[in-house]
C-alpha cells in the first residue's frame, strides 16, 4: 500500500506537499459530511472504508514527506540507508510508571497496581548515509534510538 501511494504522489503531483493538503482537505470534508452519509447502512460503510482509507493515506503522505523525501528530486519512499554510523550513546536515569498485576491464591488476575521507578535510557545516535533510487543523489542525516536498559 505504501508504494501505492508512493506512485500517486510521486507521479501526479508536482510536489508532494500538494498531495498531503488535498488528503487533508478531503478528511476534514469527510469528516464534516459524516451525517449525510449516514442515512443507510450502505453510506455508512462507504463513509467508514473512505474515512479510514484518507486517515492512512494522510498519515503515509505526511511521514514519508517528513521522514523518507528525497532532498533533491524531493519525491518520497525512494530512498535508501546505504550505511550507517555509530556516533556514540548516552545513559540517563529517567521516572517510569510501572503497572504490577495483583493475583489471588488461585493465580488469576483481580487488579493493577501502579508505581513509579528509576530506569536507566540509553541513547544511541547515528550518522546515516542515504541514497535516493530515483535520481541517484546522496546525502547524510543523523537519527537517534532511545531505550530503557535498567
């Protein structure tokens, strides 16, 4: 579905900037007219499929513009990591909510108990170089990875 998507904003949009304020517009009308198609059972599951569809084509438009554009020919989901860097990491103490399952005699569940703890977060960056599969063009972009380790 991604490359779906992919190929309709790469190829009928000058840019896909055009593409993501359209989706846009189309889910706040859908969203507004909800009632109108509501007065069958038909309407409404054309209305859910439509509505459902517009969110997840939305969402797909905005992260692959804010997350895999290609910087140069700017189309998105044509790039590719061809290395990437350790830079280094760091370790932080950070609060945590921590839900606990309190059990009868008999094992099963009756409830929850929630608490705080110190955890460790250990912060990973990297130096990423990438390459666009469309115009060849390469650049480089750092990115992090957090997680708890203690």
């Amino acid at each position: 579905m991604e490359k779906f998507i992919a190929d309709i904003v790469n190829n009928k949009f000058k840019h896909p900037d055009h593409a993501k304020w359209i989706s846009a517009i189309i889910l706040f009308f859908l969203f507004l007219y909800a009632k109108d198609f509501s007065k069958t059972q038909i309407g409404n599951l054309i209305w859910f499929f439509s509505f459902f569809f517009m969110c997840y084509a939305t969402f797909k438009i905005w992260r692959g513009i804010s997350t895999y554009q290609c910087p140069k020919c700017e189309k998105i989901y044509v790039s590719e990591v061809t290395s990437s860097k350790h830079l280094g990491s760091e370790e932080q103490k950070q609060r945590f909510k921590v839900q606990d399952e309190i059990k009868n005699n008999k094992n099963e569940r009756v409830g929850l108990i929630e608490r705080e703890e110190t955890g460790v977060v250990r912060t990973d960056y990297f130096e990423n170089k990438a390459k666009c599969n469309r115009c060849g063009y390469k650049w480089s972009f750092k990115s992090s990875n957090s997680d708890r380790v203690g």
